[in-house]
C-alpha cells in the first residue's frame, strides 16, 4: 500500500501541473484584470471594455482563422495587406459603379463579393505554392503581402478612398446592438467566428484533419488525410477572415486605405501563441486564442491607463509573446 500511494503522487503532481499549464493563460488574465481594477482609474467600467473588445476583435477575427493555420503548421503573413486591399476594393466599388447605373448597395455587395473570391483565390494560391511546389509559407506570403500591398498602394494611388461607403457598411465596425452603449458588432462579428471555428476545430473531421496534419503530416496522408487539401482550406479560411476583418475596419473608419491592417500579422500572431498555439503545429485552440485576444487587449489597455509609453509597451508585449513561446514548448514536452 505505501508503495502504491508513493507511485500515484508523481502522477497526480504532473496531472496538476499539465492543468496548471494548460489554464496559465486563463489565470495570468485574472490575476491581470485584479490588478488593474485596483491599480488603474477607469478599467472595471462596462465602456472601457467594450472598447477593449472592439479594438481587438478586428485582429481576434483573424487570430481564429491564424490559428487553425498554424494547427496546420503553416503560417500567413499576408493578413494585414488583405485588411487594406479589402477597403479599397469596396471603396472602389462604392465610387465608381453608381456612375455606371448601379446603385450604391449592389456596387458595395458587389465589392465585398469580388473581396472574398479574390481571398479564396489567394488561399488557393498559398496552397499550390506549399504543396506543389514545396515552398516554405513564411516564404511564399511574405511575398504575398509586399504584392498585396503594393497592389492596394497602386489602385488607391496611395490617398484614402473616403466617404464612399452606404451607412449599413460603416455600421459593420462603428454600429453598436442595442444603442449607444450595446455591444460593437466587431465584438459579436468575434463571437460568431470563434463559435464556428470551436465547432469546426472540435467536430468536423476538418478539424481534426488539421490537428494530424500539423503534427504529422506523413502519418496523415497514410491515414487517408488529403494534406494539400487541408493545408489549403486553412489557408483560405484565415484570408477569408482578414477580408471580414478589412470591411469591418474600412467602415469603422469610413475610408478605404491601402496602410490598413500593416503590420497586424504580428499582433494576430502574437495573440494566437499567447493563446497556448504552437509554431510546430498539431497544437492549439480556439478558446485559448480568444483569451489571448483578450490578455494582450487588457495589456494594452492596462498599460494605456497607466501612462506607460509606447515604446515600452511594445518591449512589454515582446517578453510576452517570447514567454508564451517557451511556456508552449514546455507544455509540450510535458505532455509527451
């Protein structure tokens, strides 16, 4: 009996800490959000979160589809270019279609419509250029991004497309449900991706095709797992998502601007691997991104409270992204 109750303790002790591990992200954040109601004027108030929420569901949207990427083992840096090409496609649409005869709310269907095939057409393409041809995707949407750019630099010849839009489109990123202090839609826009996206990652055998393919894609294809088809799926997901996230924020701001979105890729990626998602792929989850989308807007708005400067809120985010990475890996090796 002594012996049996000595063998169970480090099993019970590893059990404990691989909890602990796997719910770190969901502690730090409260132990971050009772700090900040005591140390900070203004935080624990229902307008102050709903700005944090809204400020950071334009990248959560795009965080849910970068993590059943990196699931995949991929990674896409393109995002932040398609946030502005979006814009000012719709832009576009909205100036030039009406003198043609179109009205107004068809040109903008119209803009958004061209916006998510074109996204689908690029997700495509990252897969043919990963599969086919056996490009690395860091590689292939760095590439992306710089062509994306310049593309909405050239149509919108590098000035805002203002005042274009319908009022229905603006609603999309400035309306709120249920009047002046609802809810923003971004934030319902969030809720709606992560609630497809849990049940996509956890139900459908797609989901679990981009578990197995991220942690082994030959064990995979074996398997009978079609790993182009997969990894391209994930692929168009994520610039479907950035597409959503560019309307939401051209109509936030009522312009459509080719710098919109540049340089998101890196807090998307940051949120998502907060979040507990791995670069190794096979590891990640949808509600674990979401708490990350919501630790680093706390961050954020904790250190903007504060008075902290930009510059050290951008080391502060660094250490935290760098911590995550090593507490992932860690997890990991435990599990193993």
């Amino acid at each position: 009996m002594e012996t049996a109750a000595i063998g169970v303790t480090p099993v019970i002790r590893k059990k404990l800490l691989i909890f602990l591990l796997d719910h770190i992200i969901e502690l730090c954040l409260l132990v971050l959000i009772v700090a900040l109601t005591i140390g900070a004027d203004g935080f624990m108030t229902w307008a102050n979160w709903m700005n944090i929420l809204r400020a950071n569901s334009l990248k959560g949207v795009i965080a849910i589809g970068m993590t059943m990427v990196m699931v995949a083992h991929l990674i896409d840096l393109s995002i932040g270019s398609v946030v502005g090409l979006s814009g000012v496609i719709v832009a576009l649409a909205c100036r030039d279609l009406p003198a043609q005869g179109i009205s107004l709310n068809l040109a903008t269907v119209i803009g958004m419509l061209i916006c998510l095939v074109f996204a689908g057409g690029v997700g495509w393409m990252h897969g043919i250029f990963e599969h086919k041809f056996r490009l690395p995707s860091f590689i292939v949407t760095i590439a992306t991004l710089n062509l994306l750019l310049g593309l909405a630099g050239r149509l919108s010849g590098g000035f805002p497309i203002s005042n274009q839009f319908p009022e229905w489109y603006n609603m999309l990123g400035g309306g709120r449900i249920g009047g002046q202090n609802g809810i923003p839609i971004p934030v319902i826009a969030l809720l709606v991706a992560f609630g497809i996206a849990w049940f996509v990652m956890g139900k459908t055998t797609t989901g679990r095709a981009m578990y197995a393919v991220g942690g082994n894609p030959e064990s995979a294809r074996l398997s009978g797992i079609n790993v182009n088809k997969t990894k391209t799926i994930a692929f168009i997901i994520v610039q479907v998502l950035a597409v959503i996230s560019g309307f939401m924020t051209s109509g936030q701001v009522m312009s459509g601007t080719f710098s919109f979105g540049k340089g998101w890729e890196m807090d998307v990626i940051a949120a998502t691997v907060v979040g507990g998602t791995s670069f190794d792929g096979g590891v990640g989850t949808i509600w674990g991104t979401l708490v990350g989308v919501i630790f680093m807007g706390v961050i954020g708005n904790g250190m903007t409270l504060l008075n902290i400067d930009v510059h050290t809120q951008y080391i502060v985010k660094a250490v935290i992204m760098f911590l995550a990475v090593l507490l992932t890996s860690y997890r990991t090796r435990i599990k193993a």
